[in-house]
C-alpha cells in the first residue's frame, strides 16, 4: 500500500464528544492511492470511515472499527470567475479567503469555519446565512466521487442517478438533512450531498459563488421580551437582501453576558441580520430605525455596523455561543442539541414547545438559539450528571416526535449520524428506511462505507 498509516488517536471523536476505535488511519496524497486503500479494504472486508475536520455534532466522522480514511491533503482551492475548485480537504475557512480576494463569497455559512468542505457537502450543511441561500447541496456544480467498486466518476448538476431507486417523500422544509434524498427527477448531486460519506467518497467539488454586494449592514437587535422577537421575525421575513436572521433568547443572553458585559441588563431575546445593500447611502439603512419602533426593539440598546470589523464582532458573538455548549459538553461529557426544524408557519409552536418543557423540567440548564428565519432554532441541554443526561435523552426523544408532528425534521443541517439514527425511525417508515437501505447496498454492497451512520445496522 503506497499510503503509510499514521496514528488513529485524533480521528476517534468529533465536537459532539462522540468517541469510536479504528485499528488504522490513512491520509492518501491522491487518487491512485485512496483506490488502493479501498480496493484491499473491499478485498478484507474492512470498514472504512471518512473523517473530516472534526467539528461536525453526531458523530459521522468517528470510526467503530476499521479503517479511516481522511483526505486531509486533498486541499486544492482554485477560484475562476464564479466558480470554486475545491479540493474536499480544504477547510471553509480556506475557501471563504480564497472567494474573498476574488471579492466573491460562498452562500452557505455554517458556523464552524474549521469544517471541510467535504464535510458540510455531506451533512448537506446550513448555516446562518441559509435564510437566503438554503443548503450547500443548492451550490454545488460538480462533485468527484470514487465509489466502492474503485471507479472515480465525476457528476454534475443536472446529471441523473443510473439505477432505479423507490422514491421516498420528504418533508416540505427549507432544508433537510435526514437520511438519503430520493425526490425524483434525483440528480446525483442531490444524492451524494447529505450523504454523510456512506455511498462514496467525495475527493473535489466544484461549488457556486456570488459577487459580494457594495455593502452590507449587520445588527445585533435586542427585545424586551421573546415575544417581542418573534414577532420581528415574522414581520421582517420578507425584507429584500436580508440574508441572515438568528434569534438568541434569555438564557442564551445569560450565558454570554460575562463575556459581553455590554448587553443591555433588560434584554431577554436578540436577533442577529445582515442585509445586502447598495451602499452606505441606501435608504433600507434609515428603514431599520421605523423597523425597530414598529417591533418594540431596544432602539438605542441595539448594535449596528457596516464594516467588517463591526461584521466580525457580530460573528464572533453568535458563534461564541455554540462554541460554549459543545465546550461544556467536552468538559461534562454531557451536552444536548437538538437540530429539528419545522415548517415556517410551525415556527413559534416549536419554540414554545421547547420554551414550555425546558423551563419545567430542565430550568437555566438550557439555551435556544439559532436560525430562527429557517424555523431551525436548537436547543441545547446542558446536564450535570447520570439522572439530568437520562432526563435531556427524554426531552430530545419528546422533541424530536413533537417536530415530526408539525411536518419537521430530526436533523436540518447536522445530519444524523451515529447520534440520531434512533429518531431517524420517527421520521421514516420501514418502507422508507428500506428504500434508503436499497441505495446503499446498491452503491456499498459490503455495507464498509461509513459503517454505523445513518443506520444503526
């Protein structure tokens, strides 16, 4: 085997504290030796387990046996026009710079900059600015793939999957990242991305980009109460070049308040927007003040700002957040996030859904934050021990069948992993599970692929 093994330790476990075991690792400088390692992997019947950069939250990345694979050194990254060249090891922090000095910018933002690109392709990631852009699987061109039989075949958008398949309905969301997307006409792309790295491996994508706008405004914008925001939320919905909006309720402000003392003591709820503009002069800039009295908002308390630094601070305060739970989690081993996601219409059940049941069972040991313009919002519950992790494994279960019921999703953005292969049930019946499971052994007859992801068995 022309790729030597290196140490397995830094691929058994991802943000979600998930921990796995491997008995070797590999990091492949090119094509000819990936396919090695996937031809003796097929001859020994090993597992084989891709791993991105780690930062993913159910556990996809984590091998339970076998082999892992990372494409750490597939870091290619060429910008032409408005297109970019990626190699799938390349981190989205490297493409945004790249897009950047081109004055162009990648639609999706998951939070995690640090991720692979390989990897928010196959979580079919988000992100905040997916109000606007919806899911990576919306910007990619292109993908190289070599599948288990050794072939490397490149797909396109608009190329169609060569195999029959039973086609499985999918809730009506603005993203979904639940199991195998099997809407007909299915084009390849559609297939591969929210994959979770279990029918093939992806080794380049060729991904979508956009012109930067002449300028751009972001805010911090505070309420008095939670009704106050989601008020806002539904009334600015609609705003043209709006391409972000977040909510961050009481106790999430609680949480952030040592690090943010400048938070306004009265604030029980935030929303973070950035707009597109035409420039420092653009009258949507003065609309924001009649916006902010119409809704209630704590006009002079709120921030707002048009340069990238004011950008980045704002970036910073929402990401600090999430930085912070799974923070807790590595300390406790105990942390909860929810990724469910509801119809826009069922936004404001799903939050009082979730407001409702922490506040009684689970009191200042809780936050709700997130992509509220998606009706993505999480929740994250922060257990101290045995009897508060069975009490949290409960409430998500509860969540997760109260989402169904409002026609959600148990994983929007984050995938399903080994974490949520439990809910995925809740969600599909047998015949659909089934379905996946036929395009799987069509594509991994051996079932070595991302063993463990998805599927349970």
């Amino acid at each position: 085997m022309q790729s030597p093994s290196v140490d397995v330790a830094p691929f058994l476990e991802d943000s979600s504290g998930y921990h796995g075991s491997a008995d070797r690792a590999f990091v492949p400088s090119n094509l000819d030796e990936l396919r090695e390692i996937v031809r003796e992997a097929v001859c020994r019947q090993i597992p084989l387990t891709v791993a991105g950069a780690g930062t993913g939250l159910t556990g996809a990345r984590v091998p339970q046996s076998g082999w892992v694979i990372s494409l750490n050194r597939f870091k290619k990254i060429e910008i032409q026009g408005d297109v970019a060249h990626c190699g799938t090891g390349a981190t989205l922090s490297e493409l945004q710079s790249a897009a950047a000095r081109t004055k162009r910018f990648f639609g999706p933002n998951p939070t995690e900059t640090s991720a692979s690109i390989g990897g928010v392709i196959s979580t079919n990631a988000g992100g905040a600015r997916s109000f606007r852009f919806g899911p990576v699987r919306h910007h990619v061109l292109a993908l190289e793939v070599m599948f288990m039989d050794g072939r490397t075949v490149r797909v396109r958008k608009g190329d169609l999957v060569d195999f029959p398949f039973k086609p499985v309905s999918a809730p009506l969301l603005t993203k979904n990242a639940a199991g195998y997307y099997l809407t007909p006409p299915l084009q390849w792309i559609d297939l591969l991305a929210g994959s979770e790295g279990t029918l093939g491996i992806v080794t380049e994508a060729e991904l979508q980009l956009f012109p930067e706008p002449p300028a751009l405004l972001g805010g911090v914008v505070f309420f008095e109460s939670e009704k106050d925001a989601l008020d806002a939320v539904d009334k600015w919905r609609p705003i043209a070049g709006l391409r972000l909006m977040e909510s961050m309720d009481e106790q999430s402000l609680r949480f952030l308040r040592p690090r943010y003392p400048d938070i306004p003591d009265c604030a029980r709820a935030a929303l973070l927007i950035e707009q597109d503009l035409t420039g420092s002069d653009d009258p949507e800039v003065d609309a924001w003040l009649d916006r902010l009295e119409a809704q209630g908002a704590m006009q002079n308390e709120s921030w707002f700002g048009m340069t990238a630094a004011e950008r980045e601070r704002f970036r910073e305060f929402r990401h600090v957040l999430p930085t912070m739970m799974v923070d807790h989690g590595r300390r406790s081993g105990i942390k909860y996030g929810s990724d469910f996601a509801v119809p826009l219409s069922r936004n404001r059940d799903l939050y009082a859904y979730y407001r409702e049941r922490c506040e009684a069972l689970f009191p200042a040991r809780f936050a709700i934050f997130g992509h509220v313009g998606d009706a993505n919002v999480h929740v994250n519950l922060l257990a101290s021990g045995p009897e508060d992790a069975g009490l949290a494994e409960s409430l998500m279960q509860d969540f997760a069948r109260y989402a169904i019921s409002l026609g959600g999703t148990i994983a929007a953005e984050h995938g399903v992993g080994k974490h949520k292969t439990n809910l995925l049930r809740l969600m599909y019946s047998d015949q659909d599970i089934e379905a996946m499971k036929a395009v799987k052994r069509h594509l991994d007859p051996h079932w070595l692929l991302g063993r463990g992801t998805i599927f349970d068995v």
